[in-house]
C-alpha cells in the first residue's frame, strides 16, 4: 500500500462506514476494501486519499423489515470482534 502523506503536512482524518454481511469473510473483505482504496485511489497521482487504514472498529445493526437507502446506519448498534 502506497502512502503520500507528506512531514509534516495537515491531514484531515474522515471516517467511513460500510455495510456488510454479518457474517462477512473479513480476510475477503479487507481485500476487497485494499484494492478499491489503493489501486484505485491513493495509488493515482490525481487522488485526494492520502493514505488509509482499517479503524478496527465493527458493529452490527439490523436493517427494517423495509428499509431505506442509509438506514441501516442510524439503528441500534452492537459491538462485534474487530477484524484480524
């Protein structure tokens, strides 16, 4: 994973949820997040991602019966292991 975060420099730290299975393939997952934030992101010159890394933090919520676009995000949340 490349990284372009200069000595020195100011950064801005954004949080960034996703929604995944609960019973997710972490491993499969992290891969999956690598790739779309390095080959697609911090490795283009052009890119405003600096660098990134998994914040280690893992809830699980439960979607309505039907739910709307973001809902998922604001309901009761329960604290899961963290990834590997």
């Amino acid at each position: 994973m490349a990284h372009r975060v200069q000595s020195g420099q100011k950064v801005r730290i954004i949080g960034l949820e996703l929604a995944v299975p609960a019973d997710v393939d972490t491993g499969q997952l992290a891969d999956e997040i690598s790739v779309l934030l390095s080959e697609n992101a911090v490795d283009r010159a052009d890119s405003q991602i600096l660098d990134w890394r998994y914040t280690r933090q893992d809830w699980e919520a439960q979607a309505a019966a039907d739910p709307e676009e973001g809902e998922v995000f604001h309901r009761p949340r329960w604290p899961v292991e963290h990834f590997a």
